[in-house]
C-alpha cells in the first residue's frame, strides 16, 4: 500500500499567527514542523532583512531557502509536515514591493515540491499592528514590509501564487475560534478523520 504523506503550509501576513498555530498542528498531529528559512539561512537572515539590500538579493535568498525546504521535504518522502511559510510567502512579499520581480523564478518553482494545502492566516491591519508591539516591536525584514498598503498587496499575491487548495483562516477572533476553523479545514481534507475530535483538539 502507497503511503501517501501530507504537508500542510500555514501563510499569512506577519501578526496573524502562522507560528504559533503551525506549532499547535506540528504538535497535536504529530507532524515535523519547519520554519523558513530555516538551517544556516536563517542564521544569516539579518544580513538581508535591510533597507539598503536590493529586492533581487533579498528575494534570491529567500528563494534558496524554499530549494533547501523541498530538498529537505524530498529527502524524507514517508514523514508528514507543517511549513511555517513557504515559496507563496517569498513570492507574495517581494511582488508587493516590486512588481514582476518574481517573473524570473515562478517557473522554477513548479519544480519544488508542493504541500497538498495552505492554511492562510488572516486579520486586520489594527491587530497586526498591537501584536507586534505587545510580542515587543517589529521583526526581521519589517522595516520593509510592515505597512498597511503591503499588507493589502501581499494578500492580493497570495492569490495569484497560491496554486493548491487554500483556506482562509480568520485569526482576529477568539484563540477556540480560531482552532476550531482549522480543525474543521483539516476534518475537510480527511487529515483528521473525525469532527468528533475537534472538543478534545482545542
């Protein structure tokens, strides 16, 4: 009998959540959880999350982390897998703030391995903006992205990007709520078998 492993992909604008409820999943079902970029790219990430580093070099690199994420995710075919971001992100970001400069890499990123969906966090601009300043100002890479109008764009992408099935996860409510919206995408696409279980999850 074949085994066929899933990878879900959690996307999402930075303050929706994607980490925090990528753990919660990668936890209670057990699946292995990465980060992008992860391994040595993510100890060299601050030398390309300025101001002065141009939007090809910030995207190339970012794009080589999601080629080490597939060859990591071809590497262990029978292991199931929760990606907090993906190439849709990459691609997403860097669109918003210049437009076509992804045009170059798109076909090649046919050839990474695809999740079988995206769970794609969303909530508003407000709430974005209180909980970075309550997990205690911004992040990496903010400088250039944390802005209302690329948070507008960077949606409008995914759209175009994201080429599997995706759902829309509203993060601006309740943490029950929010876990019940994605207990029930994955009762939906029969990674967990039963609704029943949805009370004992959240």
């Amino acid at each position: 009998m074949k085994y066929e492993r899933k990878i879900i992909a959690i996307e999402g604008f930075d303050g929706t959540g994607k980490t925090t409820y990528a753990k919660w999943i990668s936890n209670i079902l057990n699946y292995n959880y990465q980060k992008s970029p992860s391994g040595t790219f993510s100890e060299i990430r601050e030398t390309f999350d300025k101001e002065e580093v141009s939007s090809k070099d910030r995207l190339c690199f970012y794009f080589g982390g999601c080629i080490r994420m597939s060859m990591l995710l071809s590497s262990l075919p029978y292991t199931n897998f929760i990606l907090d971001r993906y190439y849709y992100s990459t691609f997403s970001y860097h669109e918003s703030v210049e437009k076509g400069i992804t045009k170059e890499l798109s076909n090649m990123s046919n050839h990474l391995i695809q999740p079988d969906i995206v769970l794609l966090f969303k909530t508003s601009f407000d709430t974005l903006n209180n909980r970075v300043n309550k997990r205690g100002g911004k992040s990496l890479g903010d400088d250039v992205f944390f802005k209302e109008s690329i948070c507008r764009s960077v949606y409008k992408n995914y759209k175009k990007f994201i080429n599997v099935d995706c759902i829309e996860i509203d993060n601006s409510g309740t943490e029950i709520n929010t876990k019940e919206q994605i207990i029930k995408s994955l009762v939906d696409y029969k990674i967990i078998k039963n609704e029943k279980t949805i009370n004992y999850f959240v």
